[in-house]
C-alpha cells in the first residue's frame, strides 16, 4: 500500500471540515454566472466520460455539486467525504445515501461500483498510487475511475498561496498517471484538458470572457492547460500473437 498520511493530510481534513469553510466553499469556486459556466461545463466533461446509468461513488463529495447533478442525469449516486458538514451539505441537497469516511480507508464490498468519480482531490495528495490501489478494488469489471490533476497551478508555486488549501498542491502529469493507472492495473481510457486558468480565478472573470477563453481552448496545446481530466478503466490483456 502507497497510503502516505501526515499531518499536512490531517490539516487538510480539518480544513475541509470547518464549518465557515463549507458555508463559502461553493461560491468560492463556482459562484456568480461564470463559475456557474464552470462548474456546468466541468458536470459535461464528466458526463461525457461516463456510460450511461450506474451505481457512482462520489468520493470526496465535497458539498454535493456533481453528485446532485449525476443523480439528475439517472446515477443512482453514493456521497462519501471525511467532512460531516460536507455531507450535511449533500443532506440538503437532498442526496442520499451519504458515508463519512476516509478516502483512504474505504468501507465498501470489492466491485461495489460501476463509477467513482474523485475530482478536485488527487493534487491534495503527493502520490496517486495510494488513491488508485484503494479506489480500484471497488469498481465492477469495466468500471470506471474519474479524477483530475493539476498540470501547473500558480498556487503549487507560491508558497503563500498554498495555505489558500489549508498545504501544498502537487502536479500529476500525464506520464505520471499513465505509470500509476499501469501500476494498478487500469490505463487511460479518455482524457480531456482545459482551463488556462486557475477555477479560482475564472469565477471573477466576466462570463462572456470564460467563453471566449473556452473558444481559444481548441488552438491551445495540452501542455497549457492548468488541469486534465482522465477516465481510467481495466487494463486490457495483452492480446496474444495470433497461433
Ligand atoms: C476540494 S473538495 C472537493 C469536493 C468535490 N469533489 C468537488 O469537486 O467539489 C475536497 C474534499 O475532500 C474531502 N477530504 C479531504 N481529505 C479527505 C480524505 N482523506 N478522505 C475523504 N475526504 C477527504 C474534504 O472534506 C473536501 O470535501
């Protein structure tokens, strides 16, 4: 097991659980018609990535923004997160069941899930490792395992800012995904990029603007996008040589 805790993972739970914390973390991020746009745009891409219907993880899930919006699109949705405000916050939202637990510690049967979809969590911890042997044991054969990891941040380079995140934010590349979903025995199904920007920032932006940015998107190289998305799902078998 790749599990690495410290007092950094601690302080992040903590963080993650104060009640002033939850109470702004939405607008915060996905707030006014501009974050609105991103987080509806961000709900697409996982849309996107995913079959059709299924029992879905939501881990962590946060206040309950993608899991509400998968259980209106017919996902039969399990909220789980270390924070019990968080998951009060899925309460009102009227999603249910709801687990507090450590993502590292999960609760749940081998093979319990067609779907986990973990976003805005994987660049809280230094190794992706630890995330994947934990979380691929519970997906069914041909599930799938959503995440997405930061290319660069601005927040991973200036020290003053990390402490926005209660620690540091780290930078899980394509090649190092790719390597880590190998090691666990998925690989890389699909993946999409996008954002020039920090979601913190674009919530401030005048909304005609984040489209216009969203347009430029398609002339852009992966490499300048701030995060990736990546739909990871069983490796195959290496086919063998025809007899
Ligand atoms: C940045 S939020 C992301 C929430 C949601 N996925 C979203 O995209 O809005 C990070 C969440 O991770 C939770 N969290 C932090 N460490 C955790 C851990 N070890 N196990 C489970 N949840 C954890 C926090 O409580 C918080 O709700």
């Amino acid at each position: 097991m790749f599990t690495m805790r410290s007092s950094t993972d601690d302080r992040k739970r903590a963080h993650y659980a104060a009640l002033r914390v939850v109470a702004v973390y939405e607008h915060r991020r996905y707030g006014g018609r501009s974050g609105r746009y991103v987080h509806e745009r961000e709900v697409a891409i996982i849309l996107n990535m995913l079959p059709a219907g299924g029992r879905i993880l939501d881990l962590p899930s946060g206040t309950g923004r993608i899991g509400e919006a998968l259980k209106r699109r017919g996902f039969d949705v399990l909220s789980a997160d270390s924070s019990r405000p968080m998951l009060e916050a899925c309460a009102q939202r009227g999603l249910a069941p709801r687990v507090q637990m450590d993502a590292f510690r999960p609760c749940f049967r081998v093979g319990s899930f067609h779907a986990i979809v973990c976003l805005r969590f994987a660049y809280h911890y230094p190794s992706i490792d630890g995330l994947l042997s934990v979380l691929r044991p519970l997906l069914r054969p041909n599930g799938h395992l959503i995440l997405d990891c930061l290319n660069w941040s601005v927040f991973s380079w200036v020290p003053i800012l990390k402490w926005q995140f209660a620690g540091p934010l780290y930078i899980h590349d394509a090649e190092r995904i790719a390597s880590a979903a190998s090691r666990a025995g998925l690989e890389v199904l699909k993946h999409r990029s996008g954002f020039f920007l920090s979601q913190l920032l674009y919530r401030y932006l005048p909304l005609a603007l984040v489209r216009r940015l969203e347009r430029l998107e398609r002339h852009a190289p992966d490499t300048w996008f701030v995060k990736t998305y990546y739909c990871l799902g069983e490796r195959l078998a290496t086919a063998l040589p025809a007899a």
